[in-house]
C-alpha cells in the first residue's frame, strides 16, 4: 500500500549557488516545522532560495521568470529519429525540423536562460520519469532525478508515468534510498530529487490524503508564488493497476481550485498550477500561434475545460501529458486571458514565461504576462557536468545495453495512424503468441506503448540498421507481459469501436494490428461509426460474431487499459514473457546483417478522410 503523506517529506538539500545559510536557530525552527507538519500546510510547502542583496528599496512591479518543460521520460540524452525533432513555422509559412534534446543542452539553455534574472524559478508538469530509455530506465530512473537535481528544477507535478512502479517507487525517488530489489547501483546511496513533487490530487485510498505534497510555495524578497501540482484524473485508465493500487484520483479542477483558496488564505495570491494533462493545438510547429482569430481559439482537448473552469486566483498553467507544443491564452472563468503552455516532450524545447508580480497587491498583474517556447538545440557548449553524469550511467548500462539483437534495412517510424513500428510489433506479438498458443489469431499493441522509432543510422559504434538491445528498450521499456485472452468476433469489433469512442472518442487511440487483420477507419464519420463494421477481416475472411478468436496483447491492453473495456473481458487467459523479450525474440528470428528486415508497408488499415 502506498506510504503515508508523511512519509513522502522531501529531505531538502543545499544546491551550491542557489540557497543561502539562515542563522542556526532560523534553520533548527524550519526544520522542527517542517518534520511536524501534515501535507498542505505552509511549513510543509514553502521555500526561501535565498535574498537580494543590493541596498536598494525593490520597486512595486517584479518580473519573476517561470522556466518550464514537462513529459522529459528520462531523456537524457538526444533522442533519436523525429522524437528528437521540432518543426518550425517560417514568416513565409513554410516550416522546417530542427534537431532537439538531450539534458546536456537543456543544462546549458537553461543556465543561460537565467542570466540576468534574480528571480527566476524552474518547474516541470510531469512524466519526468517512466517510458525512459535503457541508460534511465535500466535503473529505476536514478540517472533522470539526478540530472534533473543538477539542472536546478525547483518543482513538479507528477504525471502518469510517475506512477508506472507505484507509490512507494515514487516515494523512493522523492526521499531517495537504494532499490528495494536491485540494491544500490553505486557505491553511493542514491539521495533521490531535490526538488517537491507535487500530488494534489492523488489521496491514499485510507487516509484520504495526498501521498505527496499538494503545493509549493517560492519565495524571495518578500516575492511569493504558490505552485499547485495535478495531475490527470484519468490515470488510473492508462496505468497498470498495480501501479496505482491504494491511491483514489480526483478532479483537477476541484483539486487545483481548493488549493488555491488555501493558498489564498495564508496570503498566497500568485498562483501556478502544474497540470499533467493537455490540448491539441492545430498545427504541429512549436512556434505555431494558437491565439487566432482569438485567445486560445486554436487549441482543443481536456486542458481547454481545465482552464476554463480552474478558479481565476491561478495566474497560469503549465500543463503536459499530450506531448504537444503550445502558448495560449485560455479566458479562465471571469473571462481575463489566462497563460497556458505546454513544451512538447523529451527536452526538446523549454518556455520561458515572464510573470510580473505587483508587490502592492502580492498578485501578478495578468496583462502583462510574456511567453514563448525556444528550442533545445544542440548548437551549444554541452554542459559538462551532465555529460559526466550521462558517462557515468551509460558505463553500467553498457555491457547490457550493446547486445545486437536485430537488423533492419531503414528507419521504422511509430508515427501515424498506423505506423510500421506498430505493425512490427503486432506482428512479434503475433509470433510469440504463436508459441504459447499455436490457434493465436491476431495481437493488438496500443500506439501508446511505442515509445520511439527504430533508426537505421548507428547511435554508437554498433553500425548502420543494427538494433541494440537498448535501442528496443527505448522502444518498449514498460515490461509489460504478452497475454493470450479469447473473444468472440462481437468483443472484437466492439474493441475496435472502442478506439474512437467513448473516451478515446475525442482523441482516439488506434490500435496497432498484425497481420491478417485489416477494416477501413473512415474519419469522415463520427464516434463508433468510423470503425467499417462490415470491412474488418482476418485473412480475407469477415470476422464472424458468434465465433472465438484468440488474441495477443500485452497486459496494459488486456487489463482494460487505454479504454478498451472489452479487452479487459477475455477469457482463458495465458500470461506470458515481457512484451521487450517477445520483440527481440521476432528481430533475432527474422533479421541477420545480410538479411535486414525492411519497414512494414502499414497498409493494414483503409483510412477514409
């Protein structure tokens, strides 16, 4: 079950440069404070980085700069292929891609970005960890809080994929201390992040409270802004249910509004909310703007009626989770243009907001408010105390990590409605499910689950078309496990359906098929009707309803997750080994250097639009 609230207290530390000494009876007082109080109160959220010491009297208006990013899944270093990539829009309407990320050069943007700005505060809108590459994720995401605490994040909210190994993992990564299976990787006990992570919304099914801190106050100067920390209410959809066992989810608005009075009452008018979860913005540049013809007019999606709703104290957002990139101005429920922003996912942009805080009022004065995403090149000076830290890791992962396990003739990409890396691993599922069970019909992988392309060009000295093993691991680094379950023909189109309907309906979620299966997706249609109930075959053959077919998936999917409440009502269930094995198995089986397998066609699926 998950730890008590109090239990998650984050054992702060010093960060050289960054936080002066108080007097020796100041400390001993904050820290009594601290160590006595319950989640929510000010003592348990407050943080003083340090004074100006000029002799000057401040003047009324201070600009504070917020620098964010959001959705990193411990990419620390470049990532590969167009995950690694951002599109910008040219004054002439022509757009073009720029490579992006790795925390190397996100060190060194950020460094720069806070020249000249004393007041300056660093947050994050979660997913920091979790779906993380090999070098990360080998190691329960030590390397990424590590990184993150030498970036100097000064607060995040969780996301969903914090919650990927449950509450106690997450509590280890806020308080620190060595693996309960795998032990210490070093001869240093890890000291976990620096930094709050905040959970307002996420109670201890038992006690009703947050397993973490709700809130985070930043203060300097007698300058106070207030972070409130969510995230989406959905997370227990596309979640394994082990990982949020014990813990009950609440609604954003009504979480992020009830801290705000809180805030409010202890004298806390300048308000952030970290939200893990957001919008689609009509156009995929970063630099796209989503303010025409009128505010927020160009962007769609749950963080639309997040921000309408969330209560008019909240200055900005700083939201994630649909790995998009936007800075919109949303009217909040007065009808005042309100600062939402989202930079994309792996450390491949950053935004840099300027708040101007009324110190007469200790509110920000909205209408003066400046934002913009910038890009995470790498045209900079690496910051060199990442790249030890990036070396030191990868030395441990190594022996581990370069094992050839495939070839493959050119890039296979994840993206699309379909994408070959999505038919290549259906089509893995497939074969290995074939060994549990030889009547294996089909196997279905959810788009979420495919983490990055494959590359045809070597990331290190592998060669050209070799897949390493911790280049499959980037691709699927859940350990989720391949499970047979058996469905009639009605279950299995009703499935289908369930990819663009009911939750998925307004963002849909399409299933990547094997082999044998095809239907028409007519996006001219609406809700379940753009499932072609009469084109879906297997083999040729139209599905009968009344027949049994026997399915592969893995276990996310077959738990229901993602949506598909059909899948989670199999039958005959055969668990098997991790869906990461299965597709090293296929890549083994079906590749050799002069026998590279080419990327699938991805014509399974008739798209009408």
């Amino acid at each position: 079950m998950p730890a008590t609230a109090q239990s998650y207290e984050p054992r702060r530390r010093r960060r050289a440069g960054r936080r002066l000494l108080a007097v020796a009876a100041g400390v001993a007082t904050a820290g009594a404070l601290a160590a006595a109080a319950l989640p929510g109160t000010a003592s348990a959220g407050e943080s003083d980085r340090g004074h100006d010491r000029g002799h000057h009297q401040p003047g009324r208006y201070q600009d504070v700069q917020l620098l964010s990013f959001n959705d990193l899944h411990g990419n620390l270093e470049p990532p590969a292929g167009s995950s690694g990539r951002v599109t910008e829009l040219q004054p002439d309407g022509t757009t073009k891609t720029i490579d992006a990320g790795g925390a190397e050069y996100l060190a060194t943007h950020l460094r720069q970005a806070r020249k000249g700005y004393p007041y300056s505060i660093t947050a994050a809108g979660g997913d920091m960890v979790g779906a993380s590459p090999l070098m990360s994720g080998l190691f329960h995401d030590e390397p990424t809080i590590e990184a993150l605490n030498k970036l100097d994040l000064d607060v995040t909210s969780v996301g969903n994929h914090e919650f990927d190994e449950g509450a106690k993992e997450l509590a280890r990564l806020q308080n620190g201390g060595c693996h309960p299976t795998d032990g210490c990787y070093t001869d240093k006990e890890f000291q976990g992040a620096d930094f709050p992570y905040l959970a307002a919304n996420v109670l201890d099914e038992k006690t009703g409270k947050p397993i973490l801190k709700p809130y985070w106050v930043w203060k300097r100067n007698g300058v106070k802004v207030g972070f409130i920390g969510v995230t989406l209410e959905g997370t227990p959809n596309i979640v394994s249910a082990d990982g949020v066992k014990g813990l009950r989810f609440k609604d954003e608005v009504d979480t992020i509004n009830k801290y705000a009075k809180e805030l409010e009452r202890q004298g806390v008018k300048s308000i952030v909310a970290l939200v893990h979860e957001g919008g689609f913005p009509a156009s995929s540049s970063y630099n796209y703007g989503c303010d025409s013809p009128g505010a927020g007019d160009g962007i769609s999606g749950p963080i639309v009626d997040i921000a309408r709703n969330v209560s008019p104290q909240v200055d900005a957002l700083v939201t994630g989770h649909t790995h998009n990139a936007y800075v919109c101005t949303i009217p909040d429920p007065a009808g005042k243009p309100r600062m939402v922003t989202s930079a994309a996912s792996f450390g491949r942009l950053y935004t840099d907001t300027t708040l101007t805080y009324d110190r007469a009022t200790g509110d920000i004065a909205r209408t003066a408010v400046k934002s913009a995403n910038h890009v995470v090149t790498r045209d900079v000076r690496k910051a060199s105390d990442i790249t030890r830290l990036i070396d030191r890791w990868n030395a441990l992962a190594a022996p581990i990590g370069n094992r050839p396990i495939g070839y493959i003739s050119g890039d296979i990409n994840r993206d699309g409605t379909e994408s070959p890396l999505g038919d290549l691993i259906a089509d893995a599922q497939l074969a290995y499910g074939r060994t549990l069970d030889p009547e294996t019909d089909l196997a279905l992988m959810n788009p979420g689950g495919i983490r990055a392309s494959l590359t045809y060009a070597a990331k290190g000295g592998e060669g050209d078309g070799v897949v390493t093993y911790a280049e499959g691991f980037t691709v699927q680094p859940f350990a989720n496990t391949v499970n047979l379950r058996s469905y009639t023909g009605a279950q299995l189109v009703q499935a289908l359906k369930e990819q663009v309907s009911g939750g998925n309906e307004a963002a849909p979620k399409i299933l990547q098929i094997s082999s044998g299966l095809t239907y028409t997706l007519d996006l001219t249609k609406t809700g379940a009707d753009r499932v072609v109930t009469g084109s879906v075959r297997l083999n040729g053959a139209p599905i009968d309803p009344a027949a049994t077919y026997r399915v592969a998936m893995n276990g996310f999917l077959a738990g229901g997750g993602d949506g598909f409440t059909t899948l989670g009502q199999g039958t005959d269930e055969v668990v098997g080994t991790d869906d990461l094995s299965a597709l090293e198995q296929y890549l083994t089986a079906n590749s050799s250097a002069s026998a590279p397998i080419a990327p699938p066609a991805a014509d399974r699926i008739t798209i009408v639009q």
